[in-house]
C-alpha cells in the first residue's frame, strides 16, 4: 500500500488569505480612522501653508534645486 502525499487545498489558503486581509482593511479604514487621517492630513496642509512650503491649490513654493550634474571637460 502506498500513501499518497497530502495536497493543498489552493482555494481554501487563497480564500483565508482574502478574508484575512480583507478582515485587515476594515480595521484600519474605519469612518473614524479615516476621518482622523484626513484631519490630520488637513492639519499638514494648513501648517505647510502658514510656513509657506505650498500656497492653498497645493502648488510647492520651494524653489526647484538644479540637478547637479558634473561636466568633465
């Protein structure tokens, strides 16, 4: 008599594999923790703009540093 080696069930750890990350997901995109993400992201903005890194569309106002590229001649 010869045993056979035991197969993986693929569907079933693909299914727990989804449920557990799905499960995950939930926990951190809760109504709450979302909204204290974007307070918190707002609150980032407002500062940026009061210590003028950025103007109230979003656009940087750091001036571009040029890329420092050595010429060999």
């Amino acid at each position: 008599m010869s045993k056979e080696p035991p197969f993986l069930d693929w569907d079933a750890i693909e299914t727990e594999i989804a449920d557990t990350n799905r499960k995950a997901w939930d926990a951190e995109n809760t109504p709450e923790k979302i909204a204290a993400r974007k307070a918190k992201s707002e609150a980032e903005f407002e500062r940026g703009v009061r210590n003028g890194w950025w103007d109230k569309d979003g656009n940087s106002l750091q001036p571009e540093e040029p890329d420092e590229e050595e010429d060999e001649e």
